[in-house]
C-alpha cells in the first residue's frame, strides 16, 4: 500500500530484488521494557500505561507471537497496583507476558510476594506454566524454553536492588544469581539464549557512554545509572556476555527513543564486531526519551511515542523490527538482521 502525507495513493507490487529473504522462520516474539505503571499521567487515565500496554500487546498479537519478553521497570516503586493492573492487562493475551525486575520495581514499595503473586503468572508457583524449565532458589529468575521455539531458551535475570555507584560497593546482582546464570548459559551454550535483564553494560572500550544502550552528547548529557564499570557483579556479568556469544541480551532502563542512534550508531544493538553477545536495546512503552546533541536535557515523550520490538527468528538469522506502537508503524532506520 502506497501512503502519501497519510491518505491511501494507490497499490503496487514490490519488485523481487526489494524483498527481503530470510529462509525459513521458525517463530516470533514481542520485546518490550519500562512501563512504569503510576509513573506517567498525561492521558485522561491518570496513568498512561493503562494505554500503552495493551496498546503495544494489541499490536504485537498480531504476528502469531510465541511470548513478549520484557527487560523489567513494570512500575514506578515496586508499588503492588502496578503489579496487579500488569497481571489484569497481560492475562487477556494467549501468550505469556514474561519480565525480569528493573531498578523501579525493587525500589521503595517491592516485596517478593507481591511480585511472585501477579508477575510472571505460571513461573513461580507448584505447578508451572509449560515451558517453564527451571527456577531459581531466589523465587524470581527463570528460563523459559517453549517447545515451539526448537531449542532456544529465554532467560529472565532480575536485579535484586537500585544500586548504581561506587564500584567497591555496588551490587545488583548477588554472588547466588551470577552463579545462577552461569550455569544456565553453560547449559545452553549450544543454543540462542534470548536473556532479559534490566540495566545494560557501558562500553569496555573508549567512551563508557556512547555503548550499546546509551549516548552522549556534545555537552556531555548521558543516562548515568550504568551497571557500575568494575563493579564485582558487572565484571563477572561482562565476562559472560563475552564468552557466550550465544546470548541475545535485551536491555532497556535508559529509555532512549530509537532514532537515537543518530547521536550513538551503537545505541540500539551491537556485539563489538563479533567479540561479545548480542546486545540490544529496548526503547520505553510509556516513554521513550529523546535529546539534541547540543543539549544537556533529556524530554519525555509519554503519550507522543511507545515503543519495543517485533523479533523474528529464522533458521539462520534473527530480525529485529522496532515499532512505534502509538503511531502503528514499523521503525525501518531500526531493523537489524543478526546472523545466528
């Protein structure tokens, strides 16, 4: 369908040579990060997640998808009702809506019991949901490993704290859960491992603010809340996105909208040259933020964007489509093929 200034011009056929050939597809999955329920209220809702949630799920059922996936940040401070209005919206989809914590959500008002009551319906109590293949001691991370998804595994690892700082003293990942982790990934070290965690890594090399997941600007504006550099946890996290280049590693927390990447061309998804996991970048659903880059302030774009991920899984590769879900469409300067 051919569109202009947004009226219906007419129809014509793509020509053979523009139309992308993938091989075979194997499944699809939604992605998406920071909904902040209770955060923003510039709808007439008074929280306008309560319309870009199901408003992104409406969009993403569409596609036949086998789960969302999310990288954490369901409220504003770990508040109960943001948990409850999470199950009330995700239970009306066939999929599974599955998420690690964020930072937000183990803040002031989190407790696990909470979290484990209307989170992740199916993961935590005697009897799982299918797929369900292992749970961790702590009663949060877990890997999901469906049968349609042929051997390829999804990892929820959710922080245990807001802790960003000193790198003698910061921790948001405890010693059990690194150990955790490593054993999952050895496990499925043969396998594409899709693993959601909240909060990303600052670049190893040169400018810690301008990896994957963050910018910075021409006066030095950046998101400073970085797994601390040199931290115990974040060196043993870093190591193992480095020997397992297997791992698909979505992150959000720094909320930048996609086109951002026309300050950071790493923003979005890099695996340094094929050194490292696959790390990609997962914009807001409630509020994706935007900069200049001669600015030192960020704007909130809630209620004028919302966005995540369509992903497609083929034999030989994966897509990944970001989408506007406000706006109906498909981001095309945000998709990238990565070869499995």
């Amino acid at each position: 369908l051919v569109y202009k200034y947004g009226i219906l011009a007419g129809e014509t056929e793509i020509p053979d040579g523009k139309v992308a050939d993938y091989g075979t597809k194997t499944y699809t999955f939604g992605a998406l990060s920071d909904l902040h329920f209770n955060r923003y209220n510039g709808s007439l809702t008074g929280d306008d997640a309560v319309i870009t949630f199901p408003n992104a799920l409406n969009f993403i059922n569409a596609f036949d998808v086998e789960l969302v996936g999310m990288s954490g940040d369901i409220s504003a401070d770990g508040e109960i009702n943001a948990f409850k209005k999470f199950n009330s919206i995700a239970s009306n989809y066939d999929f599974p809506v599955y998420t690690c914590t964020g930072n937000h959500d183990v803040s002031s008002d989190y407790t696990l019991e909470n979290w484990q009551e209307y989170v992740n319906s199916g993961a935590y109590g005697e009897t799982k949901a299918d797929g369900i293949a292992a749970v961790s001691e702590n009663g949060l991370d877990f890997v999901y490993a469906p049968e349609a998804t042929n051997g390829d595994v999804f990892i929820f690892l959710s922080q245990y704290q807001w802790d960003y700082g000193d790198a003698q003293t910061s921790r948001i990942l405890t010693d059990a859960q690194l150990v955790w982790l490593e054993t999952q990934l050895e496990t499925y070290k043969d396998s594409t491992v899709f693993l959601f965690f909240h909060t990303f890594l600052a670049n190893a090399e040169g400018e810690p603010y301008m990896g994957e997941g963050n910018l910075l600007t021409e006066k030095g504006h950046h998101y400073n809340l970085v797994f601390t550099p040199g931290a115990p946890d974040e060196i043993a996290f870093r190591g193992m996105m480095d020997k397992y280049e297997n791992v698909v590693f979505f992150n959000g927390h720094s909320h930048w909208a996609y086109r951002m990447q026309e300050i950071n061309p790493q923003l979005n998804i890099t695996n340094h040259n094929g050194t490292y996991a696959t790390m990609v970048h997962l914009s807001s659903v409630s509020s994706p933020r935007t900069t200049k880059m001669n600015s030192d302030d960020t704007t909130e774009n809630y209620m004028r964007s919302s966005e995540g991920m369509i992903v497609e899984v083929y034999e030989d590769c994966i897509v990944f489509t970001a989408v506007d879900f406000l706006k109906g469409q498909f981001l095309s300067y945000a998709t990238y093929v990565v070869e499995k």
